[in-house]
C-alpha cells in the first residue's frame, strides 16, 4: 500500500495521545493543526495545547489558524496536499471545503459508541446517564456534528466507580488501537462503514457550571455520578455553612437516614455522610475554597468544626 501523507488536527491531552501513538509509526503526520495559544493561570500567561507542545518537540510542522473558514485556511490545505486528516478533540469546525480536500477526506475518533452521544461531552454525558459502556467511534467526517459514516468502534465498559478521568484513560487507551488498526486496514474497513441511525442520537452538550451544583433531595446514586463526571474539568459542589465545597470523591449506600436531605449524619476516620433521597453518599474526598484537594481525614484532623453531625448541605450560601 502506498504511504499516505497524514495530518493531524487535535487540541488537549486526549489528541495528544493519539498523536503520540502516531509518531512511531508509518502514520506520523507530516503536519498539526492546533488550537491558538490560550491564556489560563493567575498570571493569564499564553500556553500551547497539548498536541502544540508534543508535535514541537517532535519536529513537527504546527498550525494554528483561529479559524479554519478563511482564504488563508484553504489555500494552506491545498498546498499540502494531504491524502488524510485525522481529527480529534480539535475543537474548531471543519468546513465542507476542508472535508473533501483529502484524497480520503477526514475521520475523527470521537469518544462515544456513536450515535449514543455525538457533540462536545460524551464522556460526561455517559457517566451521567448511568451509561454501563462507552467506547471509541472512528469515523468518515461529513458537514453534520458527529453523524458520519462509522469506520470502526471499541467499546470500553463504564466501571460504578469511574470518575470522567478514570473513562477518558480507558477512552485513550481503546482510541488509540481502534485509530491505529483503522489505518492499518483502511482501505478495507472504509469499504464496510455503516451509517447512523439518527433516531439513537443524543446531543452531548459541554456540562454547564450549575449542573455541577448538587441537590442532595435526589438518590445518591444520581448525586454521585455527578461528582464522578466533574472530575478534572467541572467539579461538584455545595454549599456547607457558607462554605462553597467541592466534593470530589464518594460512593453511594441505600442506607436511609429520617432527616433533611444534605444533612450530615455520621462521622468516620476518612469519610462523612450525606443524607439523600432514599439513601445516602459517603464522601472520601473534598476541596474547600481556595485550597487544593484533600481527604476527610485531613480536614477532621485540622477542621473539624466544619464537618459534623448535623450540619446541613445547601444549594446556596446562606
């Protein structure tokens, strides 16, 4: 089989790690694209994505275009002259101009058995929807938001205890064998691509800050998978005396406690807990305002005070 001429388009540490996959290969891209530069920190000082930072140090041709509808943008993919662009996690939209310009056009390894969750959260989303299995889905790109033709699919199973990190590893590690294989037998595979069916889609929208506010009048079940789908990106939180507390880490009992849902109603070495609806969460690990992430222990051992029985989780400061 000929070589194909391969790019890459992808943004933070879950592109990176495909892109990392490529470069010992047959498949290394001869050029990235990129997200541009963005502020973050106390000091809003300029950092590089990821895939910037990987393909630079790997002597790798780096674009960053803030969009990708532009003259400029166009005339870079014809010069080029790829045969594939391998998208993923890249965050800008591809017009259908870009999409056909490949000799094979673009695929992108999304992290959803597609069409179960197509858009910016997958990952979330599953976990939130008590989801048992999610998976990696690599794709024919089209003009629609995650609706082409399926290439290839790895399912990964979703553990009780997943938190969103613990999914996007195990997303990483069946993304990169699933993207590899496919280009292994390319060809062959893209001969056998099914299409989705629209009426299994869901839209996976990126999670909104309120919907990481806990309400404890609700099965602890469903107030965990809230906090197991923040980690890392959008904590849970609730409010404890005024205390605006992340909650970080907890399992759920059916154990029933007859007081107001949010109340404190036992105290252990390492963890407390939380009345809920018909049952009730145990807490390992939290993060109070300003400080960085701890166990319970920690926080009885230094700060007791806050965390006792009785005292009440709200929605709001006061």
């Amino acid at each position: 089989m000929i070589k194909l001429k391969i790019g890459f388009a992808g943004t933070p540490e879950f592109a990176a790690a495909h892109l990392a996959a490529l470069l010992n290969t047959e498949f290394s891209p001869v050029a990235v694209f990129t997200q541009p530069d963005r502020r973050a920190g106390r000091g809003k000082k300029l950092h590089a994505s990821p895939v910037k930072t990987l393909a630079q140090t790997n002597g790798l041709a780096v674009y960053q275009p803030r969009s990708l509808k532009t003259e400029e943008s166009m005339d870079l993919f014809k010069e080029l002259k790829l045969d594939l662009l391998i998208v993923v996690a890249y965050g800008l939209i591809l017009p259908s101009n870009i999409l056909s310009l490949p000799t094979f056009g673009c695929i992108n390894v999304h992290a959803s058995l597609l069409p179960r969750w197509r858009g910016a959260a997958p990952i979330e989303r599953a976990i939130l929807a008590g989801d048992s299995e999610s998976g990696v889905t690599i794709m024919q790109m089209d003009a629609g938001l995650d609706t082409g033709d399926m290439i290839n699919k790895v399912t990964v199973s979703i553990d009780n205890n997943d938190s969103r990190q613990d999914l996007e590893n195990n997303l990483i590690t069946a993304g990169v064998r699933g993207l590899i294989h496919t280009l292994d037998q390319f060809h062959a595979l893209r001969l056998t691509a099914q299409k989705q069916n629209d009426a299994d889609a869901n839209y996976a929208a990126k999670l909104d800050k309120i919907e990481a506010l806990l309400d404890f009048d609700q099965d602890a079940e469903l107030v965990n998978r809230i906090i197991r789908a923040g980690i890392g990106r959008t904590p849970a939180y609730a409010f404890l005396e005024g205390n605006r507390l992340r909650l970080l880490k907890a399992t759920h009992s059916e154990k029933v406690f007859n007081v107001k849902p949010g109340t404190i109603v036992e105290i252990a070495n390492n963890s407390f807990t939380v009345s809920c609806k018909n049952s009730c969460l145990l807490v390992n690990s939290i993060q109070l305002p300003g400080k960085n992430p701890v166990n319970v222990l920690d926080v009885l051992n230094s700060k007791g005070t806050l965390l006792k029985v009785g005292a009440l989780f709200t929605m709001n400061e006061t």
